[in-house]
C-alpha cells in the first residue's frame, strides 16, 4: 500500500499524461517509463538504471538479461548501469561493492522535463551513513537521461564536502547486438588498451574492434566517437562522448557468461558494452565545490551497405 502510494505520488509530481508515467516495474521496483513521438524508453529509480530506448521507427537499442534478478540488492543486469564512485574492485576494499554502490542505491526523482518531442528524466543521490560506508566524500550525484532520437547520458557529480576526493565512473551500457561474431567497433585505431584477459597487459589497437573470445580492454587517454557496426541487425550505433577519457568494450563470451547467475548463458552472442568513462589513471578529482560532467551521446543509423 505504501509502494502504491509513493507511485500515485510520483506522477502527480511528475507525470505527464500520455508521454510518461512512473509505474510499478519488474521485481516491484519503481520505473518511469516515456512514450513520445521520437522515442520510448524506461529507467528505474534502483541505480538510475535505463533499461530500455526505442527510437521512431527502430527496435530496441539497449540489452537487458531475461536472468537480471530485479531486486533492492542486486544491480540490473543490462541496459545502463552507473559505476561510481569506483570501477571494479575497490583497491583498499575487497568487501566493497564491484562498481561502486550508485547501482544498487535507491535514487530519487529530480525532475521530468519535455522539450519538443524529448524528454530528460533527473535523478540523483547525495552522501550519507550508508555511502559514508565504503566512501567518506559529501557529494551529490545527477543522472540525466534525455530520451528521443539520440539518447543522451549525463552524470554530474559535484563536491558538497570541506576537502578534495578522487573517483572513477562509468556508463556501462548494454548494446543489443544480432549477431557478436559479425559485429566491427570502429573508432580505436591506434589507441593503446589494458588487455584485462591477459594480465592487464597494455596493447595498441590494430583497425576495428572484432570480438572472437572473451573481451574485456580499458582503451586509454581516448574522447574518440566509437561506431558499433552490426550487419545482423543492419544497423549502426554511434556512441560520442564529453569528459570521457576511457572507453571499456567488454563481451563475457562462453564461459564467463555460463558463470554468471544473473546473465542467460546462451545470450552473449546478443550484447556488447561500450563504456562511456573515466576509470584507472582517467580519474577524476574535485575539489570542494567543484563539479565534473560526463556525457554520453548514443545515435542509431542504417548500416551502409558495401559491395
């Protein structure tokens, strides 16, 4: 009852008719969902997680596992998680949370706002004893996610505290793919990696990404616009960045995926992450009152046809 009534209190605040409505979503988590004329798209209030956008006239853009586990203590499995204020393991930290604990932290609805046939849904986080927890920084966090025919992804995060602190972030994003085996990731030519799949050594790309085993690179001191061609689906996504020093492209394959109780083990050959972020040395520092912005501009296009 008291769920039910924080919905109904929710879309009187933020609701519009016709075009978004907060709702009750899988595992009884709260979710707005936005219907326009230039997109659909979802995103939960448990990790200001986007699990869904659609664009006019496309299908489904984003992968979500039919295994993720929607529950308060587990992240989603798919779509777009936000990894803050670490990335992996915690250093000094091995109980702390993998990715941080944005993911798996209850957000709070900022703002809903249309422009046109756009609409920009605003949540966000501050510090308090549960975050102080693992990370003794005052912050607060926003998450904008912009849904129409581009869908725009801004993490704001600005130094509420006395004193400097350092972090990493990510926006883990999900791709549906038709086939990994016959997709290209084009854009990192030449850009050295952190192969995490042989012992974190550092390697320099040659030509376009293709994924044949397990992947999981952290492409270096790059803001290049990455393009995610995939003949199956006769598509291509376009991934463009600001204030992103960092690009991960990460693919469980076979094994991994079987050991994953959240992740189908047939459903690899159907995703891939590429990662707007700011992780290892790409770190970010503030200072107090300081505030960095990181975005994420993904744009969906027919793939052209060669000869």
């Amino acid at each position: 009852m008291e769920h039910a009534l924080e919905i109904t209190d929710l879309n009187h605040r933020f609701g519009i008719p016709e075009i978004v409505k907060i709702v009750e979503g899988h595992g009884g988590l709260t979710k707005v969902e936005v219907t326009s004329r230039s997109a659909q798209g979802e995103i939960y209030l448990h990790g200001a997680h986007v699990t869904s956008w659609i664009p006019a006239d496309e299908e489904e853009v984003l992968f979500v596992s039919s295994q993720s586990q929607w529950n308060e203590s587990r992240p989603i499995r798919g779509g777009v998680p936000v990894c803050f204020p670490w990335f992996s393991n915690k250093a000094d930290d091995v109980n702390a949370p993998m990715h941080g604990f944005a993911r798996t932290t209850a957000w709070q609805l900022e703002s809903v706002v249309q422009t046109g046939n756009t609409v920009t849904v605003g949540m966000f986080i501050e510090s308090d004893d549960t975050t102080k927890k693992w990370w003794p920084a005052d912050f607060r966090a926003v998450l904008r996610a912009t849904f129409g025919p581009e869908l725009i992804l801004e993490l704001d995060v600005l130094n509420t505290g006395k004193t400097s602190f350092r972090f990493e972030e990510a926006l883990h994003t999900y791709f549906r793919v038709g086939n990994i085996e016959t997709v290209l990731v084009k854009g990192l030519n030449g850009v050295d990696y952190v192969d995490k799949n042989d012992d974190k050594r550092k390697k320099t790309q040659d030509g376009a990404i293709a994924i044949v085993s397990e992947t999981d690179r952290v492409y270096l001191n790059t803001d290049a616009i990455v393009d995610l061609e995939d003949p199956a689906l006769r598509r291509q996504i376009t991934i463009a960045k600001e204030n992103s020093m960092a690009t991960v492209v990460w693919n469980p394959w076979i094994q991994k995926a079987k050991a994953m109780a959240d992740f189908g083990d047939k459903e690899w050959p159907h995703m891939i992450c590429i990662e707007t972020c700011n992780v290892g040395d790409s770190f970010v520092e503030l200072m107090p009152g300081q505030h960095h912005q990181m975005q994420a501009i993904v744009r969906v296009s027919n793939l052209k046809q060669t000869a």
